[in-house]
C-alpha cells in the first residue's frame, strides 16, 4: 500500500505542474500584455497630436508621449540620470512647439511628427515591444520611471522655454557653438567639454564616396577642372574653435561644413578628407549636428555619478529647471 500511495503522490504533483503550464503561464502573459496601461500617466492635464505617418494623426497625454520619445532618442542601456535629462530636454522641446504661434508647414494638423530629422524620434508601446522582447516589462518600467519621476521639469533661460536641442555625439572634441551650425548666436548653446563619449563612439568612421557621387551631390558643373586637381581636389580652408570644419572648397567652388555634410550625407563636420583616384575617403567623428547635449556625453557624465541637472546645465549653460503646473 506505502508503494501504490507513493506513487500516487507523484501523480497528483505531476497534475498541478501540467496545471500551472496549461492555465498559469497563459494568464501571466495575458497579464503582461496590458501592463503597461497601468502605470500612472495622468490622461489629463497637456494633451498633444503627433503625427505618426503621412495619414496618421494621434492625440496622447504629454507624459505618455515622452516615454515614446525617450526609447527611440537613446539606448534603453543608458544610466537612469542621463534619461531623465533626455526626458527634460525632450519635455521643453515639446512645449516649446505647443506654444509657438506659427503653424507648421510639415504637419500643419498636429503639433509635432515623429520624424526625427524634423521634430523628436517617438515609437509606440507596440514597436517597444518588438524591440525589446522578453525584456520589454523591465525596459518600459525603466524608461517610464526616467519620465515620471521629472513630471512638469522644464528649462528656462531668463524665465522663457529654450529650444534644447540635441544630438547623438561629439566624438569627445566637445559640443559645438550653436552660431557656427545656424548662424546666430543662441546665449545657452555654447561650445562645452564633453570628453565623456563612449571609447568607439570617439573613433573615426570612414565613408567613401565615388567623383561622380560627390559632383552630382554637390552640384558642380565644371567636372574637368575637377578632375584635374587631383588630389588637392578638397582642401578645408577653416575649422571652429572646436575643431570641426566650417569652409571646404571642392574644385573652385566653396562650401561651408555644414553644408557640407547635409549634401554628402555625412555623420558629423568633424572629419578629415583625402582623394585617390575616382574615390574620396571621409574620416568622421561624432554624429549629429554637435550643439546642445551630447546624448552618448550626457550618458557617460552619469556614468561618473552626476545627476539630471548636473548633466542639463553642463550642455545648456545659464538654464533653470522649472516646474510647470499641471
């Protein structure tokens, strides 16, 4: 009898493992997939339209929002400081633009895109989650906090919103004055150090381009004269005070470093050039236009224990943090 009752003991632990498969696994992930309309994001208060396509225009609360933006502006494996001072900047910027006057001629319908090369980058809760995976309970929780825990901060410079933007990195040379990028001077988007780079981001990458890609892209005409320059084709006449390039010349023509960049495509101003034969090798370092908060900068300032504002008021000299009402 101790055998048979033995037995039968195994049989009914068996039982409540397969039960626990069957129905338990199940319910915890059909718990997990509405997670997220949990957490506490007020649905009140700031309410903006964001369009999301050509088509597509949504309306969302402010904080949810920024969580979008934060996961698609920086790595989800950044320090928690460095993404709270994303969500700040990410925060005034969006204000900014609600409270502007002028419509915008991109998407006149909504107050701001999810175009990165226009507005912010966002995505939703559902791109999250193919992103990230088995890890997207504990990344969302992790961006979210960033969001939340700066409800209503904001930067003012002299009492007004600033326009804080940003950019990925600066190769460790620092960040660039905003007047040499759009030719004006803007009083807290000064030149700062910022050696805080991650090591590879601080590498140069090369980028080659044919002589008929870089005549076409930049429009010369004179192909000839060109050609016959040889290797003395493009001579950067200028750089900034922090180093990048502000005046090239290609051929007989002249072009700013900004400029460029933008016709070519490159990843930054911060580079060197050389010509061998139908080819034109680009050494580049950092990415992005160089002013404002260095992103991968603001990471490794984090990194080395300085908190949110520490980080804002390295990158936008003269700002206050401010909180704005609900």
């Amino acid at each position: 009898m101790a055998v048979k009752f033995g037995r039968y003991r195994w049989l009914g632990y068996l039982i409540v493992v397969l039960t626990m498969v069957v129905i338990g696994i199940p319910a915890l992930i059909v718990r997990g997939c509405s997670w997220e309309s949990r957490e506490p994001v007020k649905e009140d208060g700031v309410q903006l339209k964001l369009q999301i396509s050509e088509k597509e225009i949504i309306s969302l609360p402010l904080e949810q929002y920024l969580i979008g933006v934060v996961a698609a502006e920086m790595p989800v494996s950044f320090h928690e400081e460095a993404l709270k001072a994303q969500a700040v900047a990410a925060r005034t910027y969006s204000l900014l633009r609600l409270v502007r006057e002028e419509e915008d001629d991109q998407h006149p319908d909504a107050h701001l895109c999810a175009d990165p090369t226009h507005c912010q980058a966002w995505i939703s809760n559902e791109e999250m989650r193919k992103r990230w995976g088995w890890n997207y309970r504990l990344h969302y929780q992790k961006i979210s906090s960033a969001v939340l825990s700066t409800a209503g901060k904001v930067l003012t410079y002299e009492g007004q919103l600033i326009d804080p933007v940003y950019h990925s990195s600066c190769g460790g040379r620092g960040t660039e004055d905003a007047k040499e990028v759009w030719g004006h001077e803007v009083p807290y988007l000064k030149s700062a150090a910022c050696s805080y780079d991650a090591p590879e981001k601080q590498k140069p990458v090369n980028t080659q381009i044919s002589l008929q890609e870089l005549f076409t892209k930049l429009k010369i005409s004179d192909q000839s004269i060109a050609v016959a320059a040889g290797s003395d084709l493009i001579e950067i006449q200028e750089r900034t005070e922090s180093g990048r390039v502000k005046r090239v010349k290609v051929g007989s023509q002249t072009f700013s470093g900004v400029e460029l960049r933008k016709r070519l495509g490159l990843r930054s101003t911060d580079f060197k050039v050389s010509c061998t034969g139908e080819k034109v090798l680009f050494s580049t370092r950092g990415y992005g236009h160089a002013v404002g908060m260095c992103q991968y900068g603001a990471d490794g300032l984090a990194q080395r224990g300085a908190n949110y504002d520490q980080i804002l008021s390295h990158y936008y000299q003269g700002t206050k943090l401010k909180t704005i009402p609900d």
